[in-house]
C-alpha cells in the first residue's frame, strides 16, 4: 500500500517589521494625534510610524526631523510593541531610549493593545476639568494616589514613583494645567488656582479622597489642598516641597512689575543649557544615565518653545517668589491649620529648596514627619528612589 507524506512548511519566526506592522493595524490612535515616530533598533536598521486620523502605517527608513525617536535594541522593540512589557519599564530600565516628544512616547506606549495591559502600566489618557483639557498618567490599583510634578516639570519626572507605587496603588499622575499636555490658559498660576483644579480633578475621575504626593512646586499645591480641602485627602507626602520664601524677598517689588505676558517674545535656550540646569537639581548628576537628562531637556523645551508655555512657566515661578509667608493670609500663618498627616521629605544638598526650611515646617507642625536624606537634591523619586518609596508607603501604612 502506498503511503503518502504530509510536507508542513518551516514556519518563520516573526521578524521586528512583521511585530511592527502586526500591531500598527491594530493600534488605536487617538484621532487628534498627528506626528512621525522613527525608531532606530541600531545597525543603521529602522523604522518609521506615521500616525494621522486615528490610523498608523509602517515604512522602512528613518527621518532626519520626526516628532518622536525611540532608541533601542530589536529585542526590547518587538517586546514593547508586542505588548509583553512597559514600554516605562524599559525606559527606567535603560534599554529605552526617547528623544524629542517624550509625551507622545507615553501615549504611544498606551496606544498598543490596550485591553491587554496589565494595571501596572502607566496608560495615557486625558479629562477636561473646569474646561480645561487635563492629561494624566493612569497605573495600578488600589487606594487612589495622586502625584503632581514641580515647576517646568511634567507628569514624566515622576515616572519613577508611578512605577513603583502603581503595586500597591491606583496612582494618577497630571500634567498640572500650563505644563506638559495639559491647557495652558491665560491666568494666574496660584496655589489656590491649582486647589481647585486638583479638587475638579478628583470630581471627575470620581476620587472622594485620595493621598496627594508632590515635588517642588506640586508639594505647595498638596499642602493647598490639604488646607482648603482636607476631607479629600488621605495623607501628604511631600518631596522637597516650595514654601513661600522667608529670605531673599528684596525682589518684590520688581517682579510684581513684571508681568508673565513679557513671555511672548520668544526665549532661546539651548538643549546643552536646559541639560545643566537639570542636573543642577542634583546632588550627584552622575547617577542618573545621560539619556534620561537629553529626554527631559528635550520635554522642557518643546514646552517651553510655545509662548502659552512660556507665559504659564513665569506666571508659576512668580506666584512662588510673591507668595506671602506671613499676615493673615500668608503661608506660614496658616499652616499651623493643616490637619491631615503630613510626611516632608527634603534634600540636604537642595539648592533650590534648601533643607532649613525643616525647622519652620517642624515649628509650624509638630505633629507632622519629616526626614532629611543625605547625599540628596532636589527630585529624590530619580535621586534615592528606594529609599523615598519606602518612605512613602510606610507613611501609608502607619497614618493612612
């Protein structure tokens, strides 16, 4: 009897252009997005992305100017384009590289197989509060936790503390309004302003009551609303926040005369500057990889670059300076009233906000906790990022 053999062909492993392709199609891109993302996996070997009306489409090649570059080996391409990891990870990680738009970085690693991502990783979306067009970083589950970025800052500087608390927590972390994504009306940018917003926030994403964490300038807008609010917030935990200032006030008088709509006029600054200044915020720069300071200058200045940006950064900057400390109404008057348990953590080589400020905030709140790390500047989440975690969850723990 004659017997006949069934020949399969070699099945073909995937290559990065088939994962690519694959998942382009199915891809779900806003429909108000419009850029071009070149992501070069080494070798003089890439790709480019366009994406317009809420499709994208796949072309070899890379361009000289895209919106967006994404740096990486094939391996940790096809595994984040694939949707087996974070494409937050990789970046924290090191294996992930952004230049240019980091925002849209974000959103892009949100726009891959959506209903498959694990809670953990940190997805992009977006609210309007108070008619103003709100975008946020949502991960994990839990207990809500709000996190709000410093001055000149967006929700991205916080990409370390999303990671790691989004175990235990439900975190959302907003471009605060004039920053990052987010509108930028024409305004005065005061903490009361922020309060608001941030309690609006809350109403639409259907928070009661969240623990609120801060750095810098979103640590003054914490305690804002602890004071205004405190029946929504669980705890404060506070990293390096901006108090009014005590010291220095001979410019007062002079910055009330200038007016944040001199912004306009366009500002040049380099990306070589923009990196300084960022490491100047540190105690040691060299412990962070270069690659996280190109991809956060690049962020500021993209901000920066548009004048509602520029006129929201100095508006900011000039509520922080003019805040009265004393009188009636001045900060340190009313932070005696703060009720809800506070954890401040500060840096002993910040040059920005320096650590004295400990003993007014222990004066004003003996109640409250307060710990100063060694060998730490400004952002201790990108500083001692272990340390600071343990701090925060064990504040949880104990005052939550």
């Amino acid at each position: 009897m004659r017997q006949t053999q069934t020949i399969r062909p070699a099945t073909r492993t995937p290559s990065l252009e088939d994962v690519l392709r694959s998942e382009a199609r199915e891809a779900v891109p806003p429909p108000d997005v419009s850029a071009t993302v070149s992501m070069d996996a080494g070798d003089g070997i890439g790709w480019t992305a366009r994406i317009a009306g809420g499709e994208m489409t796949i072309e070899p090649g890379q361009l000289e100017a895209p919106t967006l570059r994404i740096l990486s080996d094939p391996e940790t391409l096809a595994a984040v384009i694939g949707g087996t990891r974070s494409g937050v990870e990789a970046f924290l990680k090191g294996d992930l590289r952004v230049r240019g738009n980091l925002a849209l970085a974000l959103r892009l690693d949100s726009m891959f197989r959506p209903k498959q991502r694990p809670k953990r990783w940190p997805t992009a979306r977006s609210v309007r509060v108070r008619r103003l067009h709100t975008s946020y970083l949502e991960a994990g589950k839990g207990p809500p936790l709000i996190a709000l970025h410093g001055l000149g800052a967006t929700n991205s500087s916080l990409l370390p503390t999303i990671w790691d608390l989004a175990r235990d927590f439900r975190v959302i972390a907003p471009d605060l309004p004039g920053f990052g994504d987010s509108a930028k009306p024409i305004r005065a940018y005061t903490a009361a302003f922020f309060s608001g917003w941030l309690t609006g926030l809350m109403d639409e994403l259907g928070i009661e009551r969240a623990h609120v964490l801060g750095n810098s300038m979103g640590g003054r807008v914490a305690l804002e609303v602890g004071m205004v609010a405190p029946e929504r917030v669980g705890t404060l935990l506070l990293l390096a926040p901006s108090p009014a200032f005590i010291r220095g006030r001979q410019f007062v008088r002079v910055v009330r005369v200038l007016r944040p709509e001199l912004a306009l006029v366009p500002l040049p600054v380099s990306h070589r500057q923009v990196v300084g200044g960022i490491r100047g915020l540190f105690s040691r720069p060299s412990r962070l990889p270069p690659a996280w300071y190109e991809a956060a200058a690049d962020e500021f200045i993209r901000v920066f670059r548009t004048p509602r940006g520029r006129m929201a950064f100095f508006s900011a900057a000039r509520q922080i300076y003019l805040e009265e400390p004393g009188g009636d109404h001045g900060f340190w008057s009313r932070l005696p009233g703060l009720t809800r348990p506070a954890l401040f953590v500060w840096g002993d080589r910040d040059r920005l906000v320096p650590a004295r400020f400990e003993r007014h905030v222990v004066a004003a709140l003996p109640n409250a906790t307060s710990v100063v790390l060694e060998d730490s500047g400004h952002v201790p989440q990108f500083e001692h990022p272990k340390e600071t975690h343990r701090l925060v969850r064990e504040f949880i723990q104990e005052r939550g």
